[in-house]
C-alpha cells in the first residue's frame, strides 16, 4: 500500500428522501448531527467514521491502482439468508475463504461501482500476503446487495473513537 | 513462538476456538484503519476493542492472534465470529504497556 492517507468517511442521510450518502475527507471531524439544506434535500450527518484512502503500487513494475473510489469494505452479518453475499459466503467458508463486500461511495445510484477487476487486485494483495494461514479472502462487489435498506452488515472501519469509552455497539447506517 | 506458548508464557486467557499460529511480531493500535494499513501477516494484535468487526479487519491482515487488553469484557458475538474464522482471541488483565513490555522481554520486536 502506498499513499495512504487518514480521514473520515462521513455518512450523512437526508429525512426528506431517505438518501445515505457518503464521501471521504482528509480534513478535521465533521459533527454529528449537522443539517442543512441542499435543494429538496434536507443532510444531516449521522456518523463519521475513522478510515482510510491509498494506493497499491506494484513493486516490480511500478504501476499504481488507485483506490480513491473504494470507500470500504463491508463484513457480511449473514442478516438475510437470501442474500447474494450471505449465499456465497456459506459456499466459500467451506473453502475457508471469507468474503467481504467492497463499496464504492453512496447513493449507489451516483456511485461508479469499484470495478470488478480492482477488487481482485486488492483480494490478492491481501492474499499473496498471507505467510501461513489456511484461509484466503475473496471482495465481492457491492451490487450484490440488493436492498442495501436490509442490510445490517458492518464495514470494517473505525466509529465512535472520539469517545472516552470504546465503542461496542454500532448505528445500523442502511 | 506459536500461539500457545504464548498463552502459556504470559498467563493469557483463550476465548475463541483458534488455528495455533507461529507468531511473528506484535501490532499496538485501537484502530481497525491502523491496523488495516500497517499490520503484517502473523502479528500479534494488541487492542483494547471489542466489537466483532475487529475479526474480519484481523482476518485481512492475517493477524495470528488478537489479545485484548486490560481486562475488556469481549461480548459473546465478538468470540463465536473468531471462533468461526479460526482467529485466537486472548483475554490479558494487563494493560496494553505491560504487556508489551513482557513480549518485548520475550524477544518480539515490529517486523
């Protein structure tokens, strides 16, 4: 990894039309619970989370993939039997391959999907590093998450450490 | 060092069904982002966090073991996740300096 650069990934929802919305920032906390206004939207943002943004460089002929777009990566709760990612898992965890569920920024509408081939560049950096372990990692695109308003998977990042007391429980975001 | 004699050596409690791991250097941060960007394959991860998703930021990296410190209370969901994955989740009443301290004195430095 290279670049690597600190920030928050901010997630903010509009009461108006139910949109979550996210986008990183290197910059100082934004606070909680800010609204305003933009057009028929009404933001209010409902968490900050702790994250953040690099490259990967190959080391042998220096190209760079920038993962600018990625905005996290999500573990999969097994909340819905039926899921797309819930049904693959319990396929790969046979093979002792765990999933994660990589998303680009929100509304998914607006988002340019991380393309597949950039994720398995990041599923085999993380695998070609793995010494002795038996279990591998496989990220899987966001669009297998239908009705991301069900889902109660939690993304692999840092919420809640401004507080004087570690965080154990988590806002369902969706 | 595997997992094991490290249990053995300093007194540390096993939570979660675990794979005994040679383990190869230590990783201090409370931070799941941190630990995403600079732990390498076969730390040992020294935290005080609890919730559940420090299992599958541990399972990225290939993190050999997670010890929480200071005597944290880890929730039921947290140790059946690593369980699942495999992943040693050790309980240490020391606070996260003493600890280092005493795997220091074992020979464990960053990688």
């Amino acid at each position: 990894m290279t670049e690597i650069q600190f920030g928050f990934v901010v997630f903010e929802k509009c009461f108006h039309c139910n949109t979550l919305r996210t986008y990183f920032t290197a910059g100082d906390v934004l606070i909680l619970g800010d609204k305003y206004r933009e057009g028929d939207c009404y933001w209010s943002r409902v968490e900050n989370a702790q994250t953040f943004q690099f490259n990967l460089t190959c080391s042998r002929c220096g190209q760079v993939e920038s993962f600018g777009d990625l905005m996290g990566l999500l573990h999969c709760t097994g909340c819905l039997s039926e899921c797309k990612v819930e049904i693959l898992q319990r396929r790969y965890e046979i093979e002792k391959t765990w999933l994660v569920v990589g998303f680009g920024f929100l509304p998914k509408s607006d988002q340019t999907l991380v393309p597949g081939y950039k994720l398995d560049i990041l599923s085999d950096y993380f695998n070609q590093r793995r010494n002795t372990s038996r279990s591998r990692i496989k990220i899987v695109p966001s669009y297998l998450i239908e009705d991301l308003s069900c889902c109660k998977g939690d993304f692999i990042h840092d919420v809640g450490m401004l507080s004087s007391e570690t965080p154990s429980e988590r806002k369902l975001l969706f | 060092m595997t997992t094991k004699d490290l249990i053995e050596r300093l007194g540390l409690k096993p939570l979660s069904k675990f794979e005994d791991r040679d383990v190869d250097g230590v990783f201090v941060s409370d931070m799941m982002s941190d630990v995403m960007a600079g732990a390498k394959s076969g730390n040992l991860w020294l935290t005080i966090q609890t919730h559940k998703s420090i299992v599958p930021a541990a399972n990225l990296v290939d993190i050999s073991a997670i010890i929480v410190t200071s005597g944290k209370e880890v929730p039921e969901d947290t140790i059946s996740l690593a369980s699942r994955y495999d992943i040693a989740i050790l309980s240490s009443e020391l606070a996260t300096f003493e600890l280092v301290g005493k795997l220091y004195g074992l020979g464990f430095g960053t990688k």
